[in-house]
C-alpha cells in the first residue's frame, strides 16, 4: 500500500489488495451473462413488470412505485429502477439487461468482500462459482427477477456495513456503521423480501467469529429482525391476496407441507452440484402419494433431513463451519421450502432463481469440503479452473432459450411435458399472432388476402391444438378453455367458442357426469361471451354480458367492455342506452377523444341536439384530434346544426366554418360539398347554395349524391 498513501478508508485499502481478485469475478460475471444483452429479450412476466406497466410507463411513476398497490408487488425499488430505464431506451431491452449483469457483477464483488473480511478460505473459488453458475442465469437474463440481483446486492452491502461496525470500537461509530446496515437492509426488501435471511446472518457471523451474544447485540439486530417479519408477512399476504397463490393446489396437508419443505431444502444444494440442465419451468412434484400423505422422496428427505442437522450439531464443538453454513442455507432457502404459499407453485414447487440468495452458501459448502480434502494446491487450481469453465459453459448454453417468450416455452416445452402452462403460453402467442395479422390494413390483391386467411387459420389451428392437448394437465383450467375459445372464433366457429368459453369456469365431473362449477366467470370472461354472443346474433345476452363486465375494478376491462356495449346500443340503434353508456365511458376514458365524439354523436341521435353539439364543439376546438376524427366531429355537428332549427347564430357560423375548412381539406370532396351547401342555405346565402349544389349535381358520381344535391337546389328556387 506504500503506493497509496492517501487511501485511508479499509474499504479502498482491502480494493486495492484485492484488486486482481475482484476484477476476476467481475469479468467472470461479465463473461458468464453479459452476452443477454445482445441475445435475449422480453419474456414471461416482463410485460406485467415493464413492457404493460402503467407506473414504469407513466410521468409519475417514479412516485407512484412507492404506493403499495400500484405494481404487481412491492418492490418499489425494482420498479424505480425500470422507470429510470424506460425513461433513457424505452422498451429496449439491451438496457435493462446491461444493468442485471452489473448488479448480479457487483453483488459478487461484494460477497466476495464478506468472505475475505470473515476469513473464509478460498472465498475467490467461492465467489466466482456464484458469478458463473447456469442456476443464476434465470435471476440475471429475466428483467423481472432484477429484484433478486437487486436485493441481494443491497443484502451484500448490509452484511459489509454490520462488519465495519463489528470492526471499531467507537460506540459513534458502532451506531453509524449499524444504521447504515439498518438502511442496505430496508433497500434490499424494497427490492424483494427474500433478503429475510440477512438477520439471521448477522447472529451466525458473531458464531462464527465465536464472540459473545449479548444484550447490546441483540438491540442492534432486533430492527431487523422486526422489518424483515413485517415484510415477510406483508409478501406473504400480497402472494395470497393479490398475487394469487390460492386454489386447491395450494391445499396441502401438514405432513405433505413436511415432506415438500424437505424435498426442496435437498433439491438446490444436489441441483447446483449436477446444474446440466437448466429447465424453466421444472417438474411438479405429486404429494402425498404414500402414507399418510408422504411419499417415498419425501420420506427420504426428511429422514436425511433429520440426520445432516444431528450430524452438524454434534460437530459443533470441534468444527462450527458445518452447522453455520447450513443454518446459512436454511435462512436464505426459507422462503422457497414451501412453509407459506407462493404464486409460482401453482407450476412449480422450485425453480432456478429461487436459489438465487441460498447459491452463496450452497457453494460456500462445496468449495470449502472440497478445498480441505484437496490438499495439493496445484490440483485445486486445476480443479476450481476446470469447475469455473464448465459452469460457465452450462450458463451460455442456457441463454438462447431467453431469446423471446416463444423460444422460451418452447423449450420448455420440449424438456417438461407437463408444464401445461408452456402449452398455454404457446397458444396464445399463436392467438396473438394471427390477431397482430387480422389488423393489418387490407391486403393489395386476392392472393395476399388468402395468404393472410390461410397464416390466420394455421395459428388458429396450433392454438386450439396446444391448447386442448395440455387443458388435462391444468390445475385450473381457465386459459387452456379461454384459448381455445379464441382458435374457434378465429376459425369463425362461434357456437363451438361459446362453448369452450362457458367450459373455463367448470372443473371435473360428479358422479352423475355432470360438470362441476368451480368459480365465477372473470369480467374479461363475460367481455369475451358478450362478443361471441353479438357475432351469434344474440344482441340482448350480449348487451347483458358487457354490462357485467363493465362493473370490473380494472379500468382497462371496463373501458374495452363499455366501447363495445357502446357500439352494440349503436348498431342496434338504442339512442338513449347509447348516450347512457358513453357517458359512463369518458368518464372511465377522460382523455379519450373518440369516447367524446361517440357521446355527442349518441346526444344528437337521442335529440339533445344543442348538449351534443356542445360536447363536439369541445373536441373540434381541443386540437387534439386525428384528421379522421376531425372530419368525423366536424359531419356531425353540421349535420346536427343544419338539421336542428333552434340553432343559434354562432353555432350556423361554427358550423359553416367547419364545412368550408372540411372541402379544403378533402380537396373538393362531393359530401364536403353538400354540407358546406345546406350550411349557406341554413346562414340565408341561397345564391351560394345553389350554385354549389348545381356544382355537385353536374358533376356528382352517384345518384345518391346526384339526388340530395338537387333537393338542396330545389330549396333554393
């Protein structure tokens, strides 16, 4: 350090003795995941988290990601950080990227620190398996799980400043140092509640270090202890209330909750030793199959369970490191065994980026087993550069799979069988498909046309296929109907998508046959029958489905719902339930200017000519409309005005405005024409009139427009 006189912070001074150390597992996580930036995308969960979110979308989402509620969890940290993003590239996902592999970079470096500081042998083969191993990349490639790499790293950051605050014996700087690891430790649950594990920590290291638990140390760590329950539950009920972890998936007896917790505290530690394939979504272990409700992996389980906690404890005296990394991976595993429900086990009960938090000690464990039975320190270099380039093989090879959703289930697909929600996933990426080809503009020719039936016909087809192949797997079957309720009316087969519609809120047989009701219709459900409904001609059901749907909290379900209830009441020509429902509508839709159009439009066709005129001229004065609702607004309110004699002078001068500017703009147009026509008959100017209705009839196209031409003339005689 004689080079560095300045440097008095230990921080800096144990960087620069480290130097080589940390830039090896910084590259090494670099090397390891920085290739998503350029291969990999959005996928699953990343349009609720970022790509639909309104908050990260919206100008005051930088404040509204603190309001619970506003985000699918609250983690407002994580969603302040996609607000930022959104606001440099948008939805470009490079970014988002770039910015998981530096914090997945940087919480290694820090882990890293906490070995060197606790004197852990080997800490740089430690931490570098972290950084490279196939089992993060789900955490790093997945934008959603930013919160895992967030919180962790925080998580890490916390641990260090605790440690600094060990190391003096200032009681100032105790307070100074703790509170700063107070603070890393809040962050790191607004970034995602996993980081519980980090009060138990604390109490481990002063075990570790075999210093006294005392009173002022167990002052020091009850905030955190408190905060992490707090937010330990609050996740909790968030899962149950407002994530979804309900449903008779989750209706697990005590013992099968026994044997579950036990598989999966076994499951990652053997995982992470054999990671050869990383599968998104992985099997769904059947429980309760044997005695009692425990089957024989549970039972093993929780037998060998039993045995490694004897074992480490009879250790302790002689050798702590065994009973302190396992009450390590215990704490850090703790929200994945399976004690309180979480959404994805209606899939699942592990996955990869469960572990995110627990591989640190899981590979802690490893190394250190290992490094003492390898006494040779040749062979254990070897070893660890052998290890450390298989495992970062394993991870680029599992990559490309996050290229897109597609590619995603896909594969997933292909490994797991019984990932019903990979089908499902598959089925609507088929619906979107051919959705995203019936809005293109019309086609040039016949032949384009047909290629366009055809391509809406073949992914019609796959989606129904998927869709029904997978429905027996479905815990709840919802999508599987609801999809294939889509493939059939794309396939312009109404009858047969009402049916698979209605079928999504049943679930099995009684012992008469008959289907068994298992929930109600969801408002998007009614949304989807009143449209199939309305193309089966049954306008009165549909309406009544559609009013259903439109009493939903989701503003977007009731605002799509009150539009086609709208155009229903129009189609069917029922002014008065027509000018009711846009009402209700722009008041869902405030900004909505064809909302405001359809209200004045449906005041006029009910008679409250002047009220519909008013709500018009708003809009055509607003500047904010399209050329196409400009021209829209400006038809009906001269129409509204020539025909309405109780219209005042300003509304004929308005109106009369509006015409001639709508010739202009159509270049001449024959109706443009028409209505500029009536507006100089309706203001006195008779002469004008006629000689533009002469116009018109001279030179008119149609007969139609040859005829009310001449009527126009006839007026002026």
């Amino acid at each position: 350090m004689e080079h560095l006189p300045s440097i008095k912070s230990d921080v800096l001074r144990a960087l620069w003795r480290e130097r080589r150390f940390v830039t090896w597992i910084a590259l090494l996580a670099f090397a390891a995941f920085l290739p998503s930036v350029w291969m990999c995308g959005w996928i699953w969960d990343d349009d609720s988290y970022v790509t639909l979110n309104r908050v990260v979308q919206s100008s005051d989402g930088l404040w509204r990601a603190w309001i619970p509620g506003e985000t699918p969890q609250y983690y407002p940290l994580v969603f302040v950080s996609f607000w930022i993003e959104h606001a440099i590239v948008g939805l470009h996902p490079a970014l988002f990227h770039f910015d998981n592999v530096c914090l997945h970079a940087a919480a290694c470096v820090c882990f890293y620190f906490a070995l060197i500081r606790l004197r852990v042998p080997h800490a740089f083969w430690i931490a570098a398996i972290v950084a490279v191993h196939p089992m993060q990349a789900e955490s790093v490639v997945w934008v959603t799980e930013r919160k895992n790499v967030l919180s962790f790293l925080f998580a890490m950051a916390s641990v260090l400043a605790w440690l600094r605050a060990e190391d003096t014996t200032s009681r100032q700087q105790v307070a100074r140092w703790s509170a700063i690891a107070l603070l890393c430790f809040v962050c790191a649950m607004l970034s995602k509640t996993t980081a519980v594990f980090i009060p138990p920590v604390l109490i481990l290291i002063r075990l570790w270090e075999r210093r006294a638990i005392n009173f002022m140390l167990c002052v020091r760590v009850a905030p955190f202890f408190v905060l992490g329950l707090i937010g330990g539950l609050h996740t909790a009920y968030l899962e149950k209330t407002h994530v979804g972890a309900v449903g008779d998936e989750f209706s697990l007896t005590i013992l099968q909750r026994v044997s579950l917790v036990a598989q999966n505290f076994f499951f990652y530690p053997l995982h992470a030793l054999m990671p050869f394939e990383q599968v998104f979504i992985m099997r769904r272990w059947q429980l309760g199959q044997w005695v009692f409700g425990v089957d024989e992996p549970g039972a093993a389980a929780l037998v060998a369970s039993i045995v490694v906690v004897c074992i480490a404890a009879l250790r302790w005296r002689r050798n702590r490191a065994t009973l302190l990394i396992l009450l390590w991976y215990s704490a850090a595993i703790f929200p994945a065994l399976g004690f309180f429900d979480i959404y994805p086990f209606r899939y699942s009960f592990v996955a990869d980026h469960f572990a995110y938090a627990a591989l640190p000690a899981i590979s802690c464990a490893v190394v250190v087993f290992f490094g003492r039975e390898i006494t040779n320190v040749r062979v254990r270099t070897v070893v660890g550069v052998v290890s450390i380039v298989a495992l970062l093989t394993l991870s680029w090879r599992t990559l490309p799979r996050f290229e897109d959703e597609k590619t995603l289930w896909t594969t997933t697909r292909a490994q797991n069988r019984g990932a019903w929600i990979a089908g499902d996933n598959l089925s609507a990426i088929a619906l979107r498909e051919a959705e995203a080809v019936l809005q293109l503009p019309p086609a040039n020719s016949v032949s384009e046309q047909q290629r366009r039936d055809d391509f809406v016909r073949a992914r019609a087809d796959d989606a129904y296929i998927l869709a029904s192949h997978d429905s027996w797997l479905d815990f709840d079957p919802v999508v599987s109907y609801t999809n294939r309720s889509e493939a059939a009316r794309l396939r312009g087969d109404y009858a047969q998508a009402l049916g698979d519609l209605d079928l999504s809120v049943y679930r099995g047989v009684d012992a008469h046959g008959s289907f068994v009701a298992s929930g109600e219709m969801s408002a998007e459900g009614h949304w989807m029958r009143g449209r199939l409904l309305e193309l089966l001609a049954r306008d009165a059901e549909a309406a009544s489905e559609y009013r259903i749907a439109s009493h939903d909290a989701d503003v977007r379900i009731r605002e799509r719902a009150l539009r086609s209830l709208l155009a229903l009441t129009v189609r069917t020509e029922r002014t008065l339930d027509a000018a009711r429902v846009a009402r209700e509508l722009v008041e869902v839709a405030p900004n909505d200017r064809g909302a405001w159009l359809n209200l004045g439009a449906s005041l006029i066709a009910n008679g409250e000519h002047r009220e519909g005129r008013r709500v018009l001229l708003v809009q055509l004065l607003s500047r904010e409309l399209s050329e196409q609702l400009w021209v829209s607004a400006a038809v009906r309110y001269v129409r509204s005005v020539a025909d309405d004699d109780a219209s005042d002078a300003d509304e004929i001068a308005a109106a009369h405005r509006f015409a001639d500017t709508m010739v202009e703009r159509s270049g001449g147009s024959e109706i443009a024409k028409l209505l500029l026509a009536r507006m100089r008959l309706r203001a006195g100017d008779r002469d004008g009139a006629r000689a533009l209705a002469m116009e018109v009839e001279q030179k008119a196209g149609s007969d139609v427009v040859r005829n009310e031409a001449a009527a126009i003339r006839a007026l002026t005689d």
